[in-house]
C-alpha cells in the first residue's frame, strides 16, 4: 500500500481554495513525490512532482513573495 503524509493543509482566503501538501511513497518503489492538492468546492486538482521540480517551484515562489513585500 502507498504511504502518504500529510505535511501541510491551509485555506486561501481568496477563492475559497483547500490546499493539502503531502508525501506520497509508492509501495513499487522509486522516489517519494510531494503531491500538491487543491480542492475548490467539489473539484480537485492533484500534481504529483519530484524533489528538483518541487525545489524550483518552491524558489520561485518565495522569490515572488519576497518581491511583493518589498514593493508593498
């Protein structure tokens, strides 16, 4: 059986969003993924993504964030 943890659940205040990080092992094997759900109403959007692309997405936000902060 896969293992998943949960390693984060937050609400957006703005669109009403649920979003959920977790680990995700897969019982086959191979890396463990970050899997990224977002939930709006009775849709879910699920991105499953490897350590690489969750280091750029994560950089890429923050670089982000970090630049609004400045600006505001």
């Amino acid at each position: 059986m896969d293992t998943i943890t949960s390693l984060a659940k937050f609400s957006v205040p703005v669109g009403n969003q649920e979003i959920e990080l977790q680990q995700i092992v897969y019982e086959a094997g191979g890396m463990p993924q970050m899997r990224l759900r977002i939930r709006e109403k009775s849709r879910f959007t699920v991105f499953d993504i490897d350590p690489v692309t969750a280091t750029h997405w994560a950089e890429t936000m923050l670089s982000w964030a970090r630049a609004q902060e400045a600006a505001a």
